[in-house]
C-alpha cells in the first residue's frame, strides 16, 4: 500500500522558494503530525531555521487537553521552541492584529473531522478573513478528510443557524478535505485573502482513513479513533439533548444512552433502512464525567459494517426520532449557552435548520426528510467540483 503524504511532508520535500525569507505562523495541535509522529512545529523551525515566529491553536487547546464546549484555553509559551501560541479559542476566536504582528505567512496544518459543525474549520475561516485585512498569506497544509471524500450528507445550514458550529452552507458531512474548504470559504463564499493549498500525494477520495498509512492521533479529545470520527457526523446531534453521546466514556460518539432509554424498544422503532451499514449493539455504560456522570446508562454502541452503505448523519436522527416519540416526558434538549450562543437553542444550531427538528418532532420518516434536502445536496455537490484537488 503507498502511503499518503500530507501537505505538511509535500512542503517539508520541497520548500517554495517563496517561502526564503518569510516571517511564519503556524495553526496547529497535537495530531499536527508528520508519518512518524514528530510534530510539525519541530519539522517547520528545523526546515525554515529562525522563521517560524508564533503558533496558534484552536479549540481544545494547543495540547487538545480541554474536553468540552466553551472550555477556553490561555495564551502561554511552547517549551519545544520557546515560541508564543496564541489561542484561538479564549478571549477571542479571531485573531487580532497584534496576534498577527510577528508574521506574514500562516501555515495552517490542522485535522478536520469532516463534519459541518467540528469548530477548526470556522477558526481558519476566521484567520483567513483576518489575514485578509492584514496582507498575510495563508497556506494550508491538506491532510485527509477521515471520513472520505466520496459521501455528502444532511441538509445545508440555514443563514438563520450561522453561528461558530456552522458559518457556511454546507451539509453535516461535507465531503472536502480541509484544503478544499478553504478553497471554498475563500471563492464561493467570498473571503478573498491570498490563499495557496499544499496537496496531498497519493490519497484518493474513496480513501478510509486506515487505508491512507497515516497514523490517527485525536485532534480533540473525544475523537480517539478513526471510527469515533465515523460516527461523529450523526452522534454530534447528542450534544444538544440530555442523551450522553458518550463523552466520559473511552468509546466516545460510538456509545450514547441514558438513564431513561429503554434499548429493545428503541431498537424496535428505528426504520431498518436506516440501520445499512451498522449494527446497533444494546450496551450499559457509566460516564465518568458530562452528562449522567456516575450513572448507569442503557444504550448501544454503534458498529459501522459498512461504511459506503452507513449514513451516519440519517441514521442519528431516526435514533432521536425514536427518543423523542417514546420517552417524550424524560427526554428533553439542552439549553443555552452552547458555544457561546446564549438565546438559541443548541439543537437548531447544530441540526443547522430549526426545521429539521420540528419536521423530526413531527414523526415525518427520515426519508422524506432526507428528500426534502436532497436537491440543494445535488446543487452542492456541483458547486464543490470545481475545488476538489483530488
């Protein structure tokens, strides 16, 4: 099997000699890795010696030590390079001008998630708007889309749902790999800075992320495996509810349940056409920490089969479908705040359209509404052909 080669290892090959000279940032966190594990920051400061002048780091921390929402992290001093890092998600989550001071370049090598509402992608939508206004150039350094570059999945998000788990309208599983998102933020959504993509060599859309030779290190905490990955564009939808999505757990987004749920029942009521693909095993588990910490929860762990076959996003819904119908007095939505939006409520802003939660509360089938998105699916799926690098 050839082994992929990251944006960061294409870079590191061969340096552009546009890059002699240059003043360096780098957005990055723990899984900013080469093949063998050495982290690019070491990479970049040994390639580019005295370039690298200041490091930035997204939500969960510059060392993906902080395990949930609105949990900030502070500005501090990196003891392998003596580097600042500015945070990203603490204060602020845009960069300012005085953050942006010491250099000209951003590099930017993160691990997205492929899903709409995974926050690294807004933070880099916000440095690119950020370098825009200060003449800096940002390259990103691709790496792959873990869930695949085949399968688009979900309803595109309402203006009216814009908030940092969702800026652009685009759909719960997106299809892109981190490169091409910023290819689109920066043309069909107008962000217009100077951007340039490093590409990946040798991955293929169809690509599992096992396949790529890669080695998976969690980019946020509770996604430690390729298959917590899988799952999270329809497990995510948990966050919203008083259902644990297995944070507190060591099978995160793979586990969910509560106190409440009832697993054969629920079982029962899922349509089967949603279960292609999967296989949901009854499980009781007991977080550690969140939602039902110290109590025993009945649930299912979900075991992908198939992953061309599995919708992960339809699959989820129909799960709170059935929530939702048979435990309607213990079942209930979270409330506000929820990544720092105090009056709307975190289910709409997740789903990414009030109404997919009312046509669900509804009991309308998951195909149908499945239907109801498909042709704005179709239309995204044109639109997204003409930056796919792959």
């Amino acid at each position: 099997m050839m082994r992929v080669r990251t944006g960061l290892e294409v870079l590191l090959d061969a340096p552009p000699k546009w890059m002699t000279g240059k003043r360096v940032g780098l957005l990055c966190n723990p899984a900013s890795v080469d093949s063998r594990y050495v982290h690019a920051r070491l990479r970049i400061a040994e390639a580019f010696e005295g370039q690298l002048k200041a490091l930035y780091s997204p939500q969960h921390g510059f060392f993906a030590e902080k395990q949930d929402n609105m949990v900030e992290s502070d500005h501090l001093k990196d003891s392998g390079t003596g580097l600042p890092v500015f945070s990203l998600y603490g204060e602020t989550r845009k960069p300012t001008e005085t953050m942006l001071a010491p250099i000209d370049t951003l590099l930017v090598d993160l691990q997205d998630a492929g899903t709409r509402v995974y926050t690294f992608i807004y933070t880099l939508s916000y440095c690119m708007e950020a370098a825009r206004k200060a003449g800096i150039k940002v390259v990103i350094l691709d790496r792959p889309n873990p869930v695949g570059g085949v399968h688009v999945e979900g309803n595109l998000l309402k203006k009216a749902c814009a908030s940092f788990v969702g800026r652009f309208p685009i759909p719960m599983r997106h299809g892109l790999t981190i490169g091409e998102l910023a290819i689109l933020f920066n043309t069909v959504f107008g962000i217009g800075c100077d951007l340039a993509v490093i590409a990946m060599q040798g991955w293929d859309r169809q690509m599992r992320f096992e396949e790529t030779g890669l080695p998976w290190v969690a980019p946020s905490p509770n996604l430690p495996t390729p298959t917590s990955a899988l799952v999270y564009p329809g497990q995510v939808i948990w966050e919203g509810t008083n259902v644990s999505e297995g944070r507190g757990t060591t099978l995160p987004f793979e586990l969910f349940g509560a106190p409440f749920l009832e697993p054969d029942r629920l079982l029962a009521a899922i349509d089967a056409d949603l279960l292609k693909g999967a296989v949901l095993r009854p499980v009781v588990f007991e977080p550690t920490a969140n939602k039902w910490a110290g109590h025993s929860c009945q649930g299912f762990q979900i075991h992908v089969t198939d992953e061309t076959a599995y919708r992960s996003y339809a699959l989820s819904l129909g799960i709170y479908q059935a929530i939702y119908r048979l435990h309607p007095d213990a079942f209930t939505y979270k409330e506000p705040p929820y990544e720092y939006e105090y009056a709307r409520l975190p289910m709409d802003l997740i789903l990414g359209d009030p109404e997919i939660r009312t046509q669900i509360e509804a009991g309308i089938p998951i195909g149908e509404i499945e239907q109801n998105w498909s042709r704005p699916l179709i239309t995204y799926k044109k639109v997204i052909k003409d930056v796919h690098l792959y």
